[in-house]
C-alpha cells in the first residue's frame, strides 16, 4: 500500500511540475509580415501604355492612404500611370494580389514586374527617389 501512495504522489508532483512548465513557456511569436505584389497583369489596371504604373491598394477607412494617394497622383504624367485600387470597390483585385494591409504602393515596369514597393505610409523624397531609380521622369508639381 505504501508503494502505491508514493507512486500516486511522484505523479502527482509531475502532473503539477508539467502544467507549471506549460504555463511559463512562451507563446509562439506570430509573424505577421505583409507581402507587396512582386509581379502585376498590367491589363488589370488603367494607364497600361505606360512605362511606368503605380498602384495604390487602398480602403476608403485609412487616412494614410489618402494621403499616399494624393501624393501618387501628383506624379502621373507621360511616364508613368498612376491607379488607385479601393479596397471595397476593388475587393478582387485586392484578393487577387493577395493585399492585407493599406496603403500598399507598387510600382511596375512595363512588363508588370513591381520594382519598389512599400507598405505603409508613403513620402515624397520615397516616391520621387523610387521612380528616379526606375528610370522615370515624374510630371511637374509631383
């Protein structure tokens, strides 16, 4: 009998050492860490003939992407297109480029491939230095 009351009690202490231990271990760190489009169906989108396009992914709920959107399309002129892509409007597209956070700013080539993208608030000296980089001419007053 004695032996069974001294099993009893190790496991019991090793049932309450284990959901102790259980407890202590961190959680997991989730990452979640958005993705911008790396390659873009220029026919999904306004402006096609131009050298250079950038999309805005948008929602009509974020203050941010109107800001990002009024910048972008300060820059639109012979060389590059600009498109705005509203979340709710456009919910197939932003399905379609997998688009989980806003604003999201891509700008392809000719041949759809993004070559900047950012994902987040957007300024200026970024856009002008991102287009600059991809060899684009930004329309006056952008």
């Amino acid at each position: 009998m004695d032996r069974v009351l001294l099993v009893a009690a190790i496991v019991a202490v090793a049932v309450a050492v284990a959901l102790v231990m259980q407890r202590r271990r961190p959680a997991p760190p989730i990452n979640r860490a958005f993705a911008a489009p790396h390659q873009l169906d220029r026919a999904d989108f306004a402006s096609p003939e131009a050298p250079l396009l950038v999309v805005v992914f948008s929602s009509k709920t974020c203050d941010a992407c109107s800001a990002v959107w009024a910048l972008v399309a300060a820059v639109e002129g012979d060389d590059v297109g600009t498109v705005e892509v509203e979340a709710v409007a456009n919910a197939d597209l932003h399905s379609r480029y997998r688009i989980e956070a806003v604003p999201t700013t891509v700008i392809a080539d000719s041949a759809g491939v993004v070559g900047w993208s950012k994902i987040g608030p957007v300024s200026s000296s970024e856009l002008g230095r991102a287009l600059a980089g991809m060899g684009a001419t930004p329309a006056e007053g952008g």
